[in-house]
C-alpha cells in the first residue's frame, strides 16, 4: 500500500518548530473579496465556529471561509484523490491509483453534475468555494502538511466543481457489497457457490447467483497495476465496518414534549476528524451541525424547526461485470465493442513523469490484464447518472416539516443513505436516499456475465422506503434493512450485504427501558458498550463446551464468566475476538485457502459479520461444529500468549483496542493522540477493527450529535479528536477526552448564547 510517512530532514525540523505561523487569523477584520455584505465569525472556547450574515449567499461564504481556514490541506488531498493528482505532492508510489482514477474521469463528471444543479444551488456552491479561497489566505505561511512537502502555493483555488469531490469520495467509500462481490472474484477457483452462500449470506438475503459455476470457468489476467493501485488505497483499512446509528423519538417519548433526533456516523479514524462543526445565520438559512469540509451544508444537525440524522443505507451501486474478448474487443450484451485505450501521465515531483494505459468499455474501466478469454470491468453509478448531492443537502437544510420533506421530489444522490427526521411540529420520520441501479438478471453479489443480454443494469430504483410517524413513536436506524417501512419495496433490491441487527436491536431495548427521554439519556444511549451479539453466541457456542487443553478450558472458563461489557479494562472481549478470529482462519484453511486469500477474507470480515454469523457457515465449514470451536479455543490462547504474554493478568482490551488519531505524514509530533479504548463492532458505541490487522480500533463514532425539538439551540455535539486541522492549534485534539468519556459541548444556536460565548471574533468585508 503506498505510504504517506514523511522522513524528515533537518529542514522539517525546523518547519515543525515554525507550526504556529500556520494559524489563521480568527480576531480583529479581515477581507472576504466577493462578500456582499459585511459577516461577523464568532469562535466559542472549542473553536466551532458562528457564522453572521446578511444573506445566505454570506452564509455560505462565511462557511467556506473557516473550512478554508482550518482544514484546506485536508480538502485539497480529496479533491486530489479524486481526480487522480496525488502523485504530484506524494510521489511515485500513488501513481498507479492517480492513473486508475483518471479514468473514472471524475473532474469532469463533477462538472456536469455542477451544469445540471439548479441556479440557486451553483449560486451558493460558487459563494462558498470563494469563501475556501479567501479563508485560506489568512494564515502568515502554508498549512505545515505544504511546507514539510516543499510545495510551494500547493493549495489550488477552490472551485463550485470541487465540492462534488466529497460525494464521490463518499460514495466510493461507503457503497456496500462490492469488496466482498471483488474477493469472490479473486477466490473464485478455490470457492464454489455453496461456499460462497456459507461466507457472505445472511438474514435472508438472496444465494449468490447461479451463473457462478460458469464465471469459475472463465479465463481472466490479473488486476491491472492502475486498479492494483486502487484497491490497495481503498482496502488500507479494511472494508466492513463502516456504520452509524441514527434514531429519534417521538414527542410522547420525550421529556421535552418534542422529537429528539440522536446521530453518530461511524466511520475510519481520520486526523483531522472527517467532519466539521459549525453554526451558521444569514437570510432564509440558520443551520448547525456537522459539515463535511468540501461542502458547505450540514448533514448531521438541524435548523430552527428540523433535525435530521444519517446512516449508511447499505446500498449496492457498484458492480463488477464481466466480458467477453473478442478480437480487439469486447461483447456487451451480445453487441461487439471495441476496447478504448487511454493515455495518463501522471505529474511527479521534481518536473519527473509517469505515463499508464487504462482500457476502457462502455461500462467502466477494464480491470484486469488483457488475457485470456474475459475481462473484469467496473460499473458505478457514478459513470451514468450526475449526482445533485448539493441541491438535496440545500433542500434539507431548509426544510422546516418532516412531512414535507418526505413528500417532495428529491434531487438523486449518488451516496445510499438513511435519513431520520424530527420536527419542532411533533412529527417524526425516514426517508432513504440513493441513485441505485435496477439489476435484470443477477442479485450484485458476484460479478455478472455482462457479455449476455439477459443481465445488466435496467434503469434507476424509483420507489425508495420512507415512512412518517410510526406506531410507538420510535425510529431506528442501524445499517440494517430499512426500518418499518412499506413492505412492498424489497430491500434486497437496494443491496445485499446489511448488518446484522446487534445495534439496532439494542438501541430499541435501550430505549424502551425509559419511558421519557431526554438529551442526557440519548447521549448515554450513544456510549452503551453492552456487546449482545458476543451475550447471544457465547453461550450457545462456548459455555456448554469442555476443552480438554489447559489453554483451551482457560478461554472457556474466562467467557463462561464474562458480563458481555467491553470495558477497556476486559480480557474477555480480547479472548472474544481471537476466538472467533482463530475460528474463521481454521475455516479457510479447510477450504485450502492461504496467506494473501485469507487475508482477503479477514479484510472483509468482522465480528457478527463473518462467516460464523452467515445462515449456513458453522454447519458449512465445520464437519463438527463443537471440535472446532474446541480446537480453536488453544489456538485463541497460544496466539494470545504469542502475542500479550504469558501474564494474563496483564491482558487488555482497552490497550490492544486502543485507538490513535495519527496524522496521514506518520509523524508523531503531528498525532492528535491516543487512548486506550471499549466498545467492539457489535456496541452501539461502536470501535471496530477487521482481523486482517489487529484489534486497534478503525473506525468510531466519528461524530455525536443530539438535538430537541422542544429547543434546538440545547443540541450538543462532539468531534473527535478536535475542530482544526492544524497540530499547532489548541483545538486539534481538544474535543478527545469528553468524546472518550462521553462528554459532549454545546452547539450554540441562539444569538444571546453565541455572543455569550465568543471566545473570539472576526469581522470580514467586502
């Protein structure tokens, strides 16, 4: 995988030392060259910043002018990944990814999407993108990431195009079912249909497709370097555990007599963090909430009368198709193609260049080497539909009724999401959002013969779930198939490969043991680390077993007392998961897998999403269920003492789970910390980690948001590890112990509470 570690030089030394004059100015007056109107920043004691306008065009300057200020080396390196410019800054090791996403041609895809928006929403996009760039220019030098590389005015002005980056990099990243759909494909001569239904299927979902017998046939080269490139970026770490909660009661379950809406996004550690807080007022538009730098909506927070949180919808819409070579060419649907080659040199540092070849098709980029007698090839909806992520996310920002919202016609959006709603009215509501393809012939869970014309993407899924003011007052959402909504839609149609329901369910049992909340018990709901899915599995997989090794009758006896908490201090959620870590190995290797292919499986993988959990795998890959899992209880505590010791009094959760927020350089002065941590893939405080590498925690709750309805401005918010981007400024990692602990900060809203709090304020001008 390339590496982003810097070596530093003496030079860096020094440019370390100098991290200070890195800081924007956030005191006295400034410039906004394109400002309509004079916009006042008020920072409070956190560093979120108040935003006070005019009008909304202001607004949104004024929100591009802090994301500008506080996280531009962050924004530019998305936009450079999209489009396929990181070699530039980065060297030659990110050449390969650069050349495949060229292909993808995402810039110009951002640019139609841009063309096809609404004036209004292009208005503020431009508003915003010259808020970044006179942001930026505040501070005395380059962010320290520019000055450690040697780039000088490394930071390229911002354009209205460039924010349509983020939702590219976010429906990349959060689509479901493809890596697992891309390992069957890599293990396809060693795995047959029935072992693939007993490592991927569950709950219900339909059995890998039929075809597959014929695709394990099918002679095909192996992964082009360029999509090599890719996947190695993409995979770093791992695949499966990206989720969120999201949830709200209705006003009869509320002490405030008011919905409350609580969300937190789980996603991979990051530094600076993913998200970005802010507030912000200016003509029709007063927000608050998370915002993704790169865009300058909340999607995570409320406005005066509406609060709204988001999940992963688990949605499938990206697939990998397979096609014939013919001659020079392809079949597509049984029509002859001719192949496009395509040309990238790939700008390196120091005037040096790097010159690849992708192959395209009418569907994709092709994948795989030009041998044998098919090709791989990559479909996303992204290549044929633009995405009006902006207008949706603007249209939310102003909706002021959930009815309403759930009743309108929505802009498509290229990222599958969950959307749960409250209003100040009383009602609550779902709506899920996502541009999905309607498959014809095939379910998405293995590559499909793209050659025949009886399988294909057919058109867009029209009828998405929704659903307004449930019986009981409670919505849920929790990576699992949409919530208690109109049965008529299929979930499976939208995707495959949901979470299993260990957070969902407890969230709602959670919920059910208070008959009123409020935000306290929300937030408290947020950090539960109760572990239901190791409570249901333990007992009927471990405790009625005898071991007869000494080690192995340890690990029973250790589960067979365990309470099910993941407290940092346990030994049992580390015993837990080497167990069923050593349980899954066990079973590839009876499949004859090995090395990279297991790793494969682990990348994938996780606790209550393995192939222990799926309909048919204990019964599939063990011949006796019991003398494996016997077997495998030795080799949990010999890898253990291998690894931790022979001192089990000195096992840890909290240290082999701890998770560091290390900047992308690699470099340690630049960290923003590290703690021992809880929690597991299966807590509603979620830390998940995927076998392949260890227990350190990849992805947490990378946000917490909870807002009344009764009084938005009483919503609080944590960020981990802090506001800004800079490792010089005292808001980089202050936010990391109350997100630990569970402590949260207020979000400010109203004008008396954000002017009471100022801990600082800017004033710019036209």
């Amino acid at each position: 995988m390339p590496s982003l570690l810097l070596l530093l030089s003496g030079c860096a030394v020094t440019t370390l030392m100098s991290q200070g004059r890195s800081l924007p100015q956030i005191d006295g007056a400034a410039t906004g060259p394109g400002l309509a109107g004079e916009v006042q920043i008020l920072r409070d004691s956190k560093g979120i910043p108040h935003v006070r306008a005019g009008s909304e065009s202001d607004a949104t300057y004024g929100i591009g002018f802090v994301h500008g200020q506080d996280r531009a080396f962050q924004m530019d390196l998305m936009r450079r990944i999209a489009y396929g410019r990181v070699s530039e800054v980065l060297g030659p090791d990110f050449a390969e990814l650069d050349a495949f996403m060229r292909a993808m041609d995402l810039q110009k895809r951002a640019e139609d999407g841009l063309r096809a928006m609404d004036p209004d929403t292009r208005f503020q996009l431009a508003a915003y993108a010259q808020g970044v760039n006179a942001g930026f220019q505040t501070a005395k030098k380059d962010p320290i990431e520019y000055r450690l590389l040697k780039v000088e005015g490394g930071f390229a002005d911002w354009t209205a195009a460039d924010s349509m980056a983020v939702i590219f990099m976010q429906s990349l990243g959060l689509g479901s079912g493809h890596w697992q759909e891309l390992v069957s494909w890599q293990l396809r001569e060693k795995l047959d249909r029935d072992d693939l239904d007993a490592l991927w299927v569950r709950d219900g979902s339909p059995r890998v497709d039929p075809y597959w017998a014929q695709v394990q046939k099918m002679e095909a080269g192996g992964f082009t370097p360029e999509f090599q490139g890719f996947v190695d970026f993409f995979m770093a770490k791992g695949t499966d555990t990206e989720a969120s909660n999201a949830w709200v009661v209705g006003a009869e379950r509320s002490k405030g007599e008011a919905p409350i809406v609580a969300n937190d996004p789980h996603l991979p550690v990051r530094v600076p963090g993913i998200w970005y807080i802010v507030e912000a007022k200016g003509g029709d538009l007063h927000v608050a909430g998370g915002t993704m730098p790169g865009m300058p909506w909340v999607i995570s927070g409320h406005n005066e009368h509406m609060a709204w949180g988001m999940t992963n919808l688990m949605a499938d819409y990206l697939d990998y198709a397979i096609v014939q070579r013919k001659g020079d060419g392809y079949i597509l649907a049984g029509q002859q193609k001719a192949f496009q080659a395509q040309e990238f040199t790939i700008e390196l540092p120091e005037g040096e260049r790097s010159v690849h070849t992708v192959q395209m098709t009418e569907l994709g980029p092709v994948l795989t080497e030009l041998e044998g007698d098919h090709v791989l090839v990559m479909q996303w909806s992204a290549f044929h539909h633009p995405d009006q992520s902006a207008a949706l996310l603007k249209m939310l920002n102003h909706s002021e009724t959930v009815e309403a919202f759930v009743a309108s016609e929505r802009p498509p959006t290229l990222v599958g999401l969950n959307l749960v709603l409250g209003d100040d009215q009383g009602s609550i509501g779902y709506q899920s959002l996502g541009i999905l393809p309607q498959r014809k012939g095939h379910t998405g869970r293995v590559p499909y013969p793209a050659s025949s014309e009886y399988h294909g993407w057919d058109g867009w899924i029209e009828a998405m779930p929704g659903l307004m003011d449930p019986e009981g007052g409670v919505i849920v959402s929790a990576n699992t198939k949409a919530p208690q909504t109109d049965a008529s839609v299929d979930p499976y149609k939208l995707g495959t490969f949901y979470f299993s329901p260990w957070r969902k369910h407890r969230i709602e049992d959670l919920i059910q043991e208070t008959p009123q909340h409020s935000v306290a018990t929300m937030g408290k709901v947020q950090m539960d680390t109760l572990d239901t899915h190791a409570q249901a599995r333990v007992p009927e997989w471990v405790v009625h077993l005898e071991p007869q090794s000494e080690g192995g009758q340890w690990v029973r006896d250790v589960l067979a007392g365990w309470d099910y908490s993941t407290d940092p201090r346990s030994v049992e959620s580390l015993v837990w998961a080497e167990l069923q870590k050593q349980m899954v190995l066990m079973a590839l290797e009876e499949k004859g897998l090995s090395g990279h292919e297991i790793d494969l499986v682990l990348r994938t993988s996780s606790p209550g999403r393995s192939l222990l959990d799926t309909d048919t795998g204990m019964d599939h890959f063990f011949a006796d269920a019991d003398k494996s899992t016997r077997a495998a209880m030795l080799r949990a505590y010999d890898a253990l003492v291998a690894q931790y010791g022979e001192d089990t009094s000195a096992w840890s959760w909290g240290d082999a789970h701890a998770v560091t927020f290390a900047h992308p350089f690699g470099v340690k002065v630049l960290n923003a910390g590290s703690t021992e941590y809880g929690g597991s893939s299966n807590t509603v405080n979620v830390s998940s980690f995927n076998w392949a590498q260890g227990y350190e925690t990849k992805w947490i709750a990378s946000l917490r948001v909870v807002t009344p309805l009764n009084d938005v401005g009483q919503a609080v918010v944590v960020l981990p590890p802090g506001q800004s981007g800079h490792p010089a400024s005292r808001h980089y990692q202050d936010q990391l112990h109350s997100w630990k602990t569970g402590g949260t900060l207020p979000l400010y809203f109203h004008d008396e509470d954000v002017e009471r709090a100022a801990d600082s304020t800017l004033t710019l001008t036209p």
